[in-house]
C-alpha cells in the first residue's frame, strides 16, 4: 500500500509538472510582425507580440550592432522584408539564445542612443515593444533654423518679457519723471524671417482616421503640410519648418518641443475630421482652451487627438521628459494670454480664408484642451481641413488641386496677420516701418522704455509721437522702430 501510495504522488508530480510545462508553452510570446520607420533623427523598431513579454537591450562594438533579447519569446515573420534604407540598420539577424528565447541583432551604420519601452493594448494594437535608435546631434527638423536668426529670435523674446515685465505696475517707469538714460539711434534693422512651424497630423503607425476608400489622414495632412511650407517658403520674409515631413510617428509633446527650438513665430497643426457618421462635413479652426471645450464637439476631437501617443508609440514616462519647462511655462509666462489672443485673431483669419473654398463646418474658431497647442509662448491652431469619413469630402482631400487651395487659404490667414502685426525684427516689419518713414529721426524702442518718457526724452508731445507713428494708443514693443518728427 505504501509503495501504491508513493506512486500515486509521483504520477501527480509528474502530471503537474506537464501541465506547468505546457502553461508556459501556452504563455510564451511570439513576434507576429516587425515595422519600422525612419525619421531625419531616430529609427523606430515596432515589434507587435502577441503576448507581454521581458526584453533586455543592449549594444555591441567592433562591428557596431544592437543586441535585443525576448525571453519566452519566437520568431513569426520575416525580418528580411523591413524597409532599411534611410535608417542606421543594415541588416537584421534572428536566432534562439542558448538559455532559450529570441535573440535580434541590428547591424548598425552609425553611432546610436538606443531606448526601448514596451506599450499595453490599445484600440488598434495589441502588445508592442518599441526601440527607437536615436541619432545624437542630429535635428529631427531636416532644415534647422540658422545659429544667427535664432539668436536674433531669442533676444527679440527677451526684450518682449521685459517688456512686458515693465508694463507691470511696480515697474512701470513715470511718465512725469522718467528714468535718465541715453538717447539710442536705431542700429541696423536684422530683417529677420517669420517662422511658421507647420505640422502634419499623426504619421508612422498611427495612420490617423481612414476614410471609407482607405485614404489615412497621415498622407492626405501631410502633403497638404509640404505644400503649405513650400508656400511659405515662396514668400519673401517667411521660412517654414516642417515638423513631420516622412511617414514615422512624434509625440505631442514633442512637436511643440521642435517649434520652440525653432524659433517658431507660429504653430500650425493640420489634420482631417472624422466622425461615426458619413454625413459632416467642413473645415474647422481650433485653438488651445485652459477653462473647457467651447462645444462637446470640441471635445469630443481634442480627447481624440490627445489618444494620439497610445497608437503613435510613445512611453507617457518618456514623454514628459519636457513637463517641467512646459508647466512652468503655461502658469508663469506673461505672455500667455496674449499667445491666446493671438491664436484666435490669426484663427479667425484663417477660418475666414477656408470658408471662401470649402464648407465651414463651424463658422467660430472654436477652443479645447489639444496637448499640440500647449505652447506658452507660440500662437498656435489646429486646422481640421476637412471630414474624411465624408465620401465627398475624402475624393476632395485625395485631389491636389483641392489640397493646394487648402494650404494656400492657411496661408493667406496667417500672412494677413503677420503682415498687420509683424514681429519687431521681422523684414515684414521694416518694410512697413520703412514704406511710412516721415521727416525726422528714429528710434529703437529699449527694454523699459514707455512712449511718454520716449516724448519727454526727445522734447515732442506724445500726441504728435502717436501720430507720426500711427499709433492708436500708448502700447509699443521692444524692438520696434519709431519715427521721431521734428519739432
């Protein structure tokens, strides 16, 4: 009986550990398919697993390579068929390790920063290991701004704070007592470029919405962003910087990021609508809103939008590498309010250009919490061309002609602005200063100056000062040039 009853445990031993073993057999991952997407300044390396699994990254020299093992983990597609060209892969090998698992190695063409993150499930992806091969020194902009205009740029926004600062009334200087300073002749004008920063929608995995023929609003926004930076680039006094222009994916965060390091005078986001039902129809303008969505439209669309990085591919831990600076920013900087007056001026002018060659489908530009509009310092819009989930509106967006006339109409909004309210430095604003020059001499406004103590300090009234310069009341800029009459 006893011998009986030691068998029996064996054969229950031996039975429970075959069940272990096929649980894990059940369990282990597989790598179902591989996607990859170059940018001017990192690769990206998707792999969708049909199961979470443990990764270790690590790289290799001599020939230089990146190691990538998945424990519990087999190969179910073809490396081979990757898209290399224009990435720092030049080729990729797969094998099993020796304690079991996939190993992946990339043969590399240059130095490399690499980072992996994995991302859970979401509404078009199932589990994903991403590795992305960053590229140091180099600007996911392919034509950085120049060293000298974003010098230029960033003294202008330095004097604009004080300013601003100064306007403050514990700042303010008297204007029955000001402040001795020596009289400044105007020093040559830096006839700078206005930068418009002009961003393409989604991109890489994230195709963005899919209209009934399977057009993807990544392709349809992003050649509607090259032909509207080719424009701005086409006009005197404007330099467009094209924050996505390939197929691969940045996060939100990112793209303001890229603006900002660029200088940008402006941030435009173009998209293309979508909705559950075939039927609307029509562009719309969108600016930043810190109080609540102006409508649940509005809403309904930023929530959307801001989902963006779960399908794009990015880690909310990685992503918020900026939070800090962007916080700071958005509750301190002076200059918020008047970036959001300006977002919904310029917006309006744009909505009003749009509505001469397509359907309005809201006739306001109207506001939402957009994570790409979170810049504190740069007036920024979300266009949304057009629905396409509507048939028609999806075979128009597909047309050249048609997207030409979208970008031209972006175009002609902001220029209108700019051209009303050019930045101080900008050649736009000495074209205008330069065209209304009447007899006298000039002066070029310092930080702390205010235009009475400008008057008292050159012996005119202030009333003719305003004149002379047609301005329609005390408000001046730093950087800007006026025109002092005789007297």
């Amino acid at each position: 009986m006893e011998i009986k009853g030691i068998a029996a445990r064996v054969s229950c031993l031996l039975a429970a550990s075959f069940f272990a073993l096929a649980a894990v057999n059940v369990q282990a991952s597989s790598v179902e398919s591989m996607r990859l997407w170059a940018a001017p300044d990192h690769a990206r390396l998707v792999f969708d697993l049909s199961s979470a699994t443990n990764a270790n990254v690590f790289s290799l020299e001599n020939p230089a390579r990146l190691v990538i093992d998945l424990d519990d983990t087999q190969m179910d597609t073809d490396p081979s068929t990757l898209p290399l060209h224009d990435s720092a892969i030049t080729s990729v090998r797969t094998g099993t390790r020796e304690s079991g698992g996939l190993r992946v190695v990339l043969e590399l063409n240059r130095e490399i920063e690499p980072r992996h993150f994995t991302l859970t499930p979401n509404d078009q992806y199932g589990h994903r290991l991403v590795v992305d091969l960053e590229y140091p020194g180099e600007s996911a902009v392919e034509n950085p701004i120049d060293p000298i205009e974003a010098m230029i740029r960033d003294q202008e926004t330095q004097a604009q704070r004080a300013s601003a600062q100064s306007q403050l009334p514990s700042s303010a200087a008297s204007p029955s007592d000001p402040a001795p300073a020596e009289v400044q002749e105007a020093k040559p004008h830096p006839r700078r470029d206005i930068i418009i920063a002009v961003d393409a929608g989604h991109g890489g995995e994230d195709p963005g919405a899919i209209g009934p023929s399977g057009t993807r609003e990544k392709d349809v926004v992003l050649e509607i962003a090259r032909r509207l930076a080719a424009q701005v680039n086409g006009t005197e006094g404007f330099k467009a910087v094209l924050v996505r222009d390939g197929d691969y994916y940045l996060g939100l965060r990112q793209r303001t990021t890229l603006a900002r390091e660029q200088k940008a005078d402006f941030f435009v986001s173009i998209h293309a609508d979508a909705f559950t039902s075939p039927r609307p129809q029509g562009s719309s303008v969108y600016a930043l809103s810190q109080r609540g969505a102006t409508s649940e439209t509005a809403q309904w669309l930023a929530d959307s939008e801001n989902r963006s990085d779960l399908i794009g591919g990015v880690d909310g831990n990685l992503s918020l590498r900026d939070k800090d600076q962007v916080l700071r920013g958005v509750l301190l900087d002076l200059t918020m309010t008047a970036t959001l007056n300006d977002s919904l001026s310029i917006g309006g002018q744009v909505l009003e250009q749009l509505g001469r060659i397509n359907r309005l489908h809201k006739s306001r530009v109207e506001q939402a919490g957009f994570m790409v509009l979170k810049s504190p310092d740069i007036p920024s819009l979300l266009i949304e061309v057009g629905f396409i989930s509507n048939p028609d509106e999806e075979r128009r967006l597909r047309d050249p002609v048609h997207q030409s006339g979208l970008s031209q109409a972006i175009f002609s909004g902001l220029r209108e602005h700019f051209e009303r309210y050019p930045p101080p430095a900008s050649l736009l604003a000495w074209q205008r200063d330069n065209q209304r020059r009447p007899a006298g001499n000039e002066y070029r406004i310092q930080s702390g100056d205010t235009l009475s103590a400008i008057a008292v300090r050159h012996g005119v009234p202030v009333n003719q000062l305003r004149q002379a310069n047609e301005l329609n009341g005390d408000v001046i800029r730093v950087g800007q040039v006026l025109q002092i009459p005789r007297s």
